[in-house]
C-alpha cells in the first residue's frame, strides 16, 4: 500500500531562504549559521525526528557537481554538495546505504567488490 504525504502545507527551504532569515544579530552565511542546503517538499511525520549533519563532498566528474537527490516515504530531499546541511538521520542512513558495486582484473579473474557512492563527511548530531 501506497503511503500518501500527510502534510498539506509543505513549503520548500533552500539555502537562499535560509541565508535570508538568519537570527537577529547574525550574519547570514557565517560559521555560526550553518546553512540548509537541502530542498525538501513537506515531511515525513514519520520519521524519528533526529538529525545529523554532514557535507557531501563533490565528485570529478560533471555528475558530481550536482546536488545529492534522495527519496524517502515519498518525499524528495535535494542536498547540495560542498556545504554542511542538516538531513534527518533516516536520509543519512540512505547515503550510508548507497554503494557502487566494482570489478577488478586479477591473475584469479574478476573480483567485485563495492565502494560508497558518495563521499561525505559526518559533522555530529543536531541537538
């Protein structure tokens, strides 16, 4: 059975809107504001409520520039790469998850093997 959004009053936040609304007495983009860099529509009301942080790092290719699209329950999350972002931990648990499978020539024949499909760098937990 389908699950059907919940929230009909979704909005979308992007790191514009959030560089816009900093806290009074704090310049948007510094240090202390870590910026929210991911676009979602809505929410999952059931998800756990947990956050982390974490920066996905670019790749070489042209691809790797793109930001980070994932869909969970429904709901897409775009992450842009190269700036610390706020995801709920079911999000992270999604990058964790991603893997590429690989193959390497050996004098035995052909070995597989897999790697993360992207790099990223956990910053903490949100409080």
């Amino acid at each position: 059975m389908a699950k059907t959004p919940t929230n009909t009053d979704s909005t979308v936040i992007d790191l514009e809107d959030q560089m816009a609304t900093a806290p009074a007495g704090v310049q948007a983009g510094t240090p202390n504001v870590p910026p929210v860099a991911v676009k979602s529509v809505g929410h999952d009301v059931e998800l756990c409520g947990r956050k982390a942080r974490i920066t996905i790092h670019s790749g070489a290719d042209d691809m790797g520039k793109l930001p980070v699209d994932i869909s969970l329950n429904g709901y897409a999350y775009s992450i842009h790469r190269n700036a610390m972002v706020e995801i709920p931990v079911e999000v992270l648990e999604i990058l964790q998850n991603a893997v590429q499978d690989t193959y390497t020539h050996t004098k035995e024949g052909i070995v597989r093997g897999s790697v993360p499909r992207f790099a990223y760098s956990y910053h903490g937990a949100v409080q």
